[in-house]
C-alpha cells in the first residue's frame, strides 16, 4: 500500500496540472479577486426581457470612481466593481462611444423569442490555464482587462492580444478557452441566452486540435 502511494505521488507530481476556470454561478466575492487565478465567478445579471430588433453590442466602460460610474448606467446599465476599478455593463445598439468605452459586437443573436439574461462573469487566468470543453445557449463575448486569450472551436482558433481586446462565440459549438503569453489574463465575459435554458453545458464529444498553445 505504501509503495503504491508513492508512486501515486511521483506520477501526480510528474503530470501537468490542468486547472479548470469554467463560467460558474458561484458569485464573485466584492470586489472580486483578480490577483489570484482560479474558476470563473458571476459577477453580475441582468434581466433584459425581449431583445430589440437590429445589431446588439456588449458596451464595456472602465470608471475609477463609482460615482461616475452609476452616473452614466442609464436606465438598463450594471454597475460592479472588478480589478481594482468600477466597471459599467450594457446591452445595446453601437453609438458613438464615451471616453473609455469598447463595444464588443455585433452579437450573433439568432432567436429573440422570449426574455434574455445577460450573465456577466470575471476571470483570471495563469498562462496554460483552460476551461473545460463547454457550449453556450447564447452568444459570448469576452472582454480583456489584461493578457492573451485563445479560444477554439470547430470554426478554428480566435485570438485576443492585451487590454481591450475582445472575442465573440456564437451560440453551439463546443469551446476551448486558454490563456496564453507570459502574464496573468484577467477579464470578463457575457454569456447573452433565454432565460429557460442553463447558460453553459459541459459536454464530452468535441476533442479541441490543440490550436491554442502557449
């Protein structure tokens, strides 16, 4: 028994250490941690209800004081703080932008029947690190705050270099998120689905072809 526990033990140490960092329901702690990697936290929903007709974008505004921020939210805005900052959510049509405001989009929205939750999630990642093979039942769009991001999926391999990059996933297919480069990657993401399906689904019959690498 001893023997077989060492060997254990020098095998364990010996393998790569894959380390999960899946969108999650668990909440974020306040503010939420973005010094230490680890899983996906929710940061923040939104109930949108029916979305409107025309091109939708994720509009994603950096404020250093929260006054300022909960000033421009407007009506359907979310306000939450995040990497040391306050940070202001919104879904809506492209306009001319605030000062530091990116608008990730157009969002592939394929269905509008029904009420929509806009799940918005935090995330640091060390270099290497993956989320397990997942699908979406909505679009997701993913926001940089710092780092390399790759995603894959059958459609190929996308990429996002430093602060301010983003990338966008329709609804379906099987995905693989790695951080990549030499710092940590931190950042959120929008996951836009019908409030009656589960936002995220693990699944097991896609094998990624190793397009991400570090």
């Amino acid at each position: 028994m001893l023997k077989w526990l060492l060997a254990c033990l020098v095998l364990c140490a010996a393998a790569p250490t894959t380390v999960f960092a899946q969108a999650t329901s668990r909440p974020c702690a306040v503010p939420a941690d973005g010094d230490h990697p680890g899983p996906a936290c929710l940061l923040a929903q939104s109930d949108l209800g029916q979305l409107p007709a025309g091109d939708l974008y994720w509009h994603v505004t950096g404020f250093d004081d929260p006054a300022a921020a909960n000033a421009a939210k407007g009506g359907d805005g979310t306000v939450t703080q995040a990497f040391g900052r306050y940070w202001l959510f919104a879904i809506g049509p492209k306009h001319d932008p605030r000062p530091g405001e990116t608008q990730v989009g157009p969002l592939p929205v394929t269905d509008r029947e029904g009420r929509f939750v806009a799940e918005y999630l935090q995330s640091t990642f060390a270099p290497g690190m993956t989320a397990p093979v997942h699908v979406h039942s909505g679009p997701e769009a993913f926001y940089v705050v710092s780092g390399d991001t790759c995603l894959e999926s059958p459609d190929g391999a996308q990429v996002a270099h430093g602060p301010g990059s983003s990338l966008i996933i329709r609804q379906g297919p099987p995905m693989l998120l790695m951080a990549t480069g030499t710092g940590l990657r931190r950042g959120f993401a929008l996951i836009l689905h019908d409030q009656t399906h589960p936002p995220t689904t693990l699944v097991h019959d896609w094998t990624p072809k190793g397009l991400c690498h570090m």
